[in-house]
C-alpha cells in the first residue's frame, strides 16, 4: 500500500508554483511524508459522523492551527443525508 504522504505534487500543480497540497487519507503513514496530511479520518466516519456521508464536490475547511478539519455542508443537509 503506498503512503500517501509521500505522494509528490501533480506536474500541473508544480507548474503553477504549487508548494504544498493537502493530503487527507486513513493511510498508514511511516514518518517519510511531508507537506501538509491529515490522517486516520475514517474512525470519525465509522461512528456516523460528518464524514460519513462526505459526496464529490462537497467542499471542506482545514484550520491546521486550530486541528479542525470540517464540511461546508449545511446542518440540515448532513442530517437529510445521515437518514
């Protein structure tokens, strides 16, 4: 299984003078990685939470200084989607 956090950044990024690119994954990660990563997200969604019921497009906010990973999804919204 590869480590995500040693996934370098796409040639397209690298062009636009990207430096870093958020890595979200449950992922095993042996301390070789870099950049920005976020790990073990699927306990969370293994109890039901928020992100359990995650869909493509929806948008999410990381606050590294805060530790907070969150989705721009209304309150109403993820309990439609939890039903």
């Amino acid at each position: 299984m590869p480590e995500v956090g040693n996934m370098g950044l796409p040639k397209k990024l690298l062009e636009k003078e990207v430096k870093d690119m958020v890595r979200i994954s449950e992922g095993r990660m042996s301390g070789t990685g870099f950049g920005t990563v976020v790990l073990h997200v699927s306990p969370e969604a293994a109890m039901g939470g928020n992100f359990s019921v995650i869909e493509n497009g929806d948008l999410t906010t990381l606050d590294v200084h805060s530790s907070s990973l969150t989705v721009v999804v209304s309150d109403e919204e993820l309990e439609r989607r939890k039903k």
